[in-house]
C-alpha cells in the first residue's frame, strides 16, 4: 500500500474554499481514519457523503474475478459518495484511506440543504460527478483499446493530473505508490506492471526521483508516443512530421531515438517470430529511416550523441543490394551505443578494407542476402588476411543468403539471424 505522505499536496483553490465552507457553517463532524481504514462499502447503505480535509482516499471495487481495482486516487478538498447518495441509496464502490486521512463526514440531510443553498457546494458536486464520469470514460477506452503499458502510462498522466507538481523537467506525482497499487489502476498483475514501469523507465518517459515517480509532460509524450507508433504502423509521413514536432519543441532527442529504436526493437521481434510480414517491416523500416535521420541531424548540429565505445563497420557485400535488414541490424546497434559506420550495399572487399584502415573498427558487419560461390563474405576476409588487418577486427555475418554453415566455412567469428542476434553477438564479442 501507499505509505503516509505528511502534510500531503495541498488542495486546489476551489477545494480550499470548499474546506472553507464546511469548517465556517460547521458542517459534518470531522473523523479521523488510520491508513487501510474503510470509509464506505460496496453495496452499503448511504447515509453520508465525505469531503477529504487531508490525506489520500482511494475508489476500488472487486471485478468479477475477485481482484480490487482502484479506479481513482483522491486527495485534499475532494468530495466522495455521492453516487449512493444521489441515486439508489447504495454505495457502488469502495472508499479506503491510503494514509492517515482527516475527513469531514457529511450526514444526507445536511448534504441535501447545502445542495439547495449554496451554488458553490452545487457545482462543486458537478465537478466531482463529471471528474468521476471522465475517469470510467477513460477507464473503459483504455481497457478497450490500450495495451497495459499504455495503460499504465495513462494512467501516472491521471495521477500526475491530479496529483502532480511540476518540476523543471517533468510533472512529479506526489504520492508513492507501489507496483501492487499500479497494478490495481490498470488492471493487470504486478509482474506484468512491473515489466512495462520498467519499461518506460529505460525509454524515457518516466523516472524516479527521491521516493516519488516524475513523468514527462503529456504533450512530450503524445509526440513520442505519436513517433513510436508510425513507425510500427510503418507510416513514412506521420515518422517525419512527429520527428519534426521532436525537433521543434526542443524534447531530448535521446528519447526521441529511444522512441524509434523500440519500435524498431518490436517490429524486428514481430517479423522474426512471423508476425509481421515483409511488406509491413519494409514500411516500418522506411519510417524508421527517415525519421531516425533528422534526428540524428539535429543531434549533429547540438553535438548531443555520447561517446560511443565500441565501433561497428557495417554493409552489404558486393554484388548485393539489399538492405533492409542491415539498415536494422546497424540503427539497432547504433541505439545500444555501438558507433556505427553503414557503408551501404554493394560493398566491395577493398571497400571494407579501406574502412578497417580507416576508421580502426572493433566489428565488421555483413550482410548478404544474395548468395554467390564463392561466397561474397569470405573475399571480405581474404582481402583483410592480405592487408594484415584480419587479427585487429572480429567479423560478424548475417542475412537471408548466410548460414552458420557458410559462417563457419569463411571462419567468421560470429553468425546472428536477427537484429536482436546481431546486437547480442557485438555485445559479447567486445566485451572487455
Ligand atoms: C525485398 C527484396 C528485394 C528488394 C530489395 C529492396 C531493398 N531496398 O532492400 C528488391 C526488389 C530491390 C530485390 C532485388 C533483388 N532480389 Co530480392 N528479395 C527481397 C526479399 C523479398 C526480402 C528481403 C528483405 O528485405 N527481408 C527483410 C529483412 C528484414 O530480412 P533480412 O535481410 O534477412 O535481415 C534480418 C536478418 O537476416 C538479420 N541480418 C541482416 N543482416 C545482418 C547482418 C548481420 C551481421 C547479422 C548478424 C544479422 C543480419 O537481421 C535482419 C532483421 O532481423 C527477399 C525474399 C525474402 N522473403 O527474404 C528477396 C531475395 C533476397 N531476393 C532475391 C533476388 C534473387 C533478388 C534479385 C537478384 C532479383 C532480380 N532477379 O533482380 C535482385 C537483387 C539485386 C541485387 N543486386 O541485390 C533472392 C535471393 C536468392 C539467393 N539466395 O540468392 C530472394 C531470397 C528471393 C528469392 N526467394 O529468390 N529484392
């Protein structure tokens, strides 16, 4: 459960004056209630309604698989309860303090006759009924539509809503909330929650600071978020106009290149494992091209990029142009740190070489889809033996046209079937 905050965020100014009003017509009796204590049940008779002095309140309810799911979080100035009291009589939820929790309790007369005099209290009511509304709304979109890691990001957007405050570089939610408390607003188990909070965390979009959870700006979000989805739906123009608005609205092209890359990371997962077909990954490949490379533009112009560690040389052998799968393999290396230098297609044996000479890799990568006798890859490695440069670089090979078999026959050091294998292979091979 959530632990005691203190003093808590404060109310909102109509809160404070709602605080007011109560405390000035000494309206209700103010009751204190522990942590885990119960304000109201499901299904209980409703007599009083509760305006929340201090503290943290949440709205839960059992589904019918027995599990509680909390639907809101509610803090100072908030009112609850009114649904059992306008409507049938009964409460339809569950109201629990998340922490030590100050509450005025309202009896239904009282209710009743501030209702009729007074236009604040009234729209206040409205206020609450709307925000309750707009919550389940969201609520049964999201369920609908939403994957759990989008409905977790929905759902720290509500939190940060109505609980957040904002810093200098993101909104932090001032509440602390367990993974167990998560899981219950998006409906999912915690392993699951845990997986797509972490995550978020990796691309960006969330962090920790202290005990308390800071999220981008919503409007960073959608335009990640909008980055992100154009390329998995393999959408060329919407990739350019969102990398534009990155560009534009000065977010921090990291997560802009983190956004690409784990779209890149899914579209190559979905492909290898045959669900998604070739058509599709070319377009998304296409989307993630263009983009990539005006991000990669501005971060020239900056001089943002960290110093890579190791160097990747990588192409497709001569004779050869395809090159949608290199151009994965190398973008995916580039977002794992490798600093990579994509020769292209057609790549000649001499080309390779004078790239070794030059830029001193620690990886050559090649791609061949086209296969040859001999194979292309191995006049690669013959023109390195006869340079002297072979024992400087490790070499990895790749593509539809390569087997492990043809691997081992040029004396490769490596043979991966995917990007995720070709990133995997750099990684162990430069390992110190
Ligand atoms: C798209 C395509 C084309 C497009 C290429 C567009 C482009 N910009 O790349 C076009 C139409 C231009 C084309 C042309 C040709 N193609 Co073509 N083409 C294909 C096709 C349909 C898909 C290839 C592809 O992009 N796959 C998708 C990517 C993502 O997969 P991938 O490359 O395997 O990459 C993944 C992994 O292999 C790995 N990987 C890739 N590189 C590396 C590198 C390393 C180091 C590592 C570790 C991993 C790794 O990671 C990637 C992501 O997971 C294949 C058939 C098929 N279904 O595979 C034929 C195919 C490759 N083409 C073929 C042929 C013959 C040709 C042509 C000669 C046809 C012709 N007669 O003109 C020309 C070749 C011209 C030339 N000089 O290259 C043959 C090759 C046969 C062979 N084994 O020799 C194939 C297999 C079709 C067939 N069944 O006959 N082609």
């Amino acid at each position: 459960m959530m632990e005691d905050l203190g003093a808590g965020k404060r109310a909102t100014p109509n809160g404070v004056r709602l605080l007011e009003l109560l405390e000035g017509r000494r309206i209700g009796r103010l009751k204190r209630y522990g942590k885990g204590d119960v304000l109201y049940r499901e299904g209980e008779a409703s007599r009083e309604i509760f305006a929340i002095q201090s503290g943290r309140v949440k709205i839960c309810g059992n589904s019918s698989d027995g599990k509680l799911h909390t639907y809101r979080i509610l803090g100072s100035g908030s009112i609850t309860g009114l649904t059992g009291n306008l409507l049938n009589g009964r409460h339809d939820s569950r109201a629990e303090a998340l922490e030590t929790a100050q509450i005025y309790v309202i009896s239904s007369e009282e209710f009743a006759d501030l209702v009729a005099s007074d236009g604040f209290f009234s729209m206040m009511v409205m206020t609450e009924l709307a925000r309750a509304a707009r919550t389940l709304a969201t609520k049964v979109h999201d369920l609908s539509t939403l994957s759990v890691q989008q409905r977790l990001m929905s759902s720290l957007m509500r939190l940060a809503d109505e609980h957040g405050h904002e810093t200098e570089r993101g909104i932090r939610i001032d509440l602390r909330i367990t993974h167990e408390d998560l899981a219950e607003l998006v409906v999912a188990n915690r392993c699951t929650t845990t997986c797509c909070l972490n995550e978020l965390k990796r691309q960006g979009y969330i962090w920790q600071e202290g005990r308390h959870l800071v999220i981008i700006p919503f409007e960073h979000f959608m335009i990640l978020d909008g980055l992100s989805q154009a390329v998995l739906t393999g959408d060329d123009r919407a990739a350019i106009y969102w990398a534009k608005r990155v560009v534009a609205e000065g977010i921090d092209l990291a997560k802009g290149q983190s956004a690409l890359t784990t779209a890149m990371w899914q579209v190559d997962r979905e492909f290898t494992t045959g669900r998604l077909d070739l058509s599709d990954t070319i377009a998304s490949t296409l989307a993630m091209r263009c983009s990539m490379s005006l991000i990669r533009e501005q971060m020239e112009k900056i001089g943002g990029e960290s110093p890579a560690v190791s160097r990747v040389v990588i192409g497709t052998v001569r004779g050869d142009a395809h090159d949608i799968g290199k151009t994965i393999v190398s973008t995916l290396l580039a977002s794992e740190g490798f600093m990579v230098i994509d020769l292209g297609v057609d790549v000649s044996a001499q080309q390779f070489v004078e790239a070794v000479d030059q830029y001193k890799p620690d990886i050559i990568a090649m791609s061949a889809l086209v296969t040859a006798a001999p194979p292309a890859p191995a006049a690669v490695i013959d023109a390195l033996k006869g340079e002297g440069l072979r024992d400087g670089v490790r070499v990895v090979v790749g593509g539809g046209g390569v087997t492990q078999r043809l691997a081992d026959s040029v004396q490769a050091d490596g043979y991966g079937r995917s990007a995720r294998e070709a990133v995997d292979l750099a990684r162990k091979l430069t390992l110190p």
